[in-house]
C-alpha cells in the first residue's frame, strides 16, 4: 500500500448516532461512515430495501441489508439536470447513499479501507437470464458517473469487475479501467468479504481489492472521474443500469452486511 500526503482533511472519527428511519437503523459498526450514515436513494423502487435479520444463519452480523429488484417500475424522480430520469435510462435501483452532505464533507479521505459483505442466493439471474444492462452492486458516486464500482454486465458473462469512468456529460458513462474480480457464479449462495483500499487521485491512485483474504485487484492509476472530482460518496446494493427494457426485469436480490471503513485494514474487522 502507497502512502502520500493527504490532501484533503480526514473525516473524524466520531460516536456512532442513532440515524432517522429513511436511514440505517441499528448500523453495527460503519467506522468512518459512521458520522454521515446512509439514506435510501430518492429513485429506489418502492420497497425495495429491507433491514432485517439474517436469513441465512450465516451472516457476520445480526441484521443485514436486503436489496431487490423487480420487472416493470424506473423512477421518474429527476437528476440534478431536471430533465433525465432512471426511466429515461430504463434503470431500476435499490440503494443506500452515503449521506455525505450531513457533514457537508463530500468526498473522501485521500487515502481509506472499506470493507463489506456480500451474499447473493444460490439463483441470481445472471448472462442470457437477466435482461440486458449492468448491475452495479457498490459504488463511489460523483453525481454523474461511479468514480470506481463493482459491477456485472448481464449481456457479457457471469464475471464481477472494478471499473472506472470517463464521464460523456448527460449522466452518460465511459467505462476507463476495467478488471476482473472473479466468477459471480462461483460467489453465490455464499457470504463473500471484500476489502478495498483506495488513493484517490485524479491521476496516480492505487486500489487493492481482497475478496475473501485473497488479492483480486492490485492497480495504480486514476481513481477519480476527471472533472468531477469534488463529489465522492459510497452506494451499496443493487442498480440495474441502462436495459433493454424495465419490463424485461428478472427479479433480483443481493444482501450486504458488515458495511464499514478505517483507517487501515486492521480497522475492518
């Protein structure tokens, strides 16, 4: 892992706070979230995230986060252009957004671990059974593009990847880097641990991805999308981005525990 000098100020370490019922209840241990918490995205569909207790019995917390997605719903809640929508791209959403504007602290600390949990059910439709599109399952957002996401083309194959941005203006994305991360059909039906850690630069960043204490991504290059660097926040679980059609959604569910950042990796345990 590089060290280089901060550029920005760290967010502080503070006592977890108990946060309103549009956010995460009875979060465990968000670390370095912990002082901005997460809200549910605006353009979610309509009951699509749940905390509730682990079904699996396998879990590495009590509650977990639950996301789904289903056929036939885009929300026409507008961007910040107030003209494009998730209908205009034909995409669904279940999310927590990291609620970097509580603090007014909008983007990350230089240099930071996050770490979080993963469980997708044994059948998640994948290649030739999910309509056409991207699944993003977490992600760094500037308001336009994600900086860095973990994401799975329906269309492509059954492979997980970490992908950066160029931004084309419009809310219309470039994938930049791209690299594999593993077999998405080999995670299934299993709890998987990813630990990432990032620099964040708009030209020599690094990240490391461990999934499972096992090193999937060791890269060095831009983290942040040129030009919109001054927004940086995390969203976990689960966008089904630009589709053939929302009608042709197959239903989809993801749960995520042990959502958390520190200062070193030692932190995310």
């Amino acid at each position: 892992m590089r060290i280089r000098a901060k550029k920005r100020a760290l967010l502080l370490l503070s006592t977890l706070v108990a946060l309103s019922a549009a956010g995460v209840a009875n979060a465990q241990s968000l670390g370095k979230f912990g002082s901005n918490g997460f809200l549910e995205s605006d353009s979610n569909q309509p009951g699509s995230y749940s905390r509730i207790s682990d079904p699996t019995a396998t879990a590495p917390t009590s509650k977990v986060y639950r996301f789904s997605v289903s056929a036939d719903f885009c929300s026409s809640q507008k961007y910040k252009d107030g003209a494009s929508d998730d209908c205009k791209f034909q995409s669904v959403r279940s999310l927590l957004v990291e609620d970097v504007w509580k603090q007014n602290v909008l983007v990350q600390p230089d240099q930071l671990w996050y770490g979080w949990y993963m469980y997708w059910p044994a059948y998640v439709p994948l290649k030739g059974k999910q309509v056409s599109g991207q699944y993003m399952f977490a992600e760094f957002h500037n308001g336009q593009c994600p900086h860095l996401a973990l994401v799975n083309q329906t269309n492509e194959s059954n492979s997980l990847y970490l992908v950066s941005n160029r931004a084309l203006g419009g809310y219309r994305c470039a994938q930049d880097m791209k690299i594999k991360v593993g077999n998405l059909q080999q995670m299934l039906g299993r709890w998987v641990r990813f630990e990432m850690y990032v620099d964040w630069s708009k030209d020599d960043g690094a990240v490391e991805l461990y999934v499972d204490g096992q090193a999937a991504v060791n890269y060095e290059g831009r983290t942040l999308t040129a030009g919109y660097e001054d927004l940086n926040h995390f969203n976990f679980g689960m966008y089904l981005c630009c589709t053939a059609g929302v009608r042709l959604v197959q239903d989809a569910t993801v749960l995520f525990a042990g959502v958390k950042s520190a200062s070193k990796r030692s932190g995310l345990k």
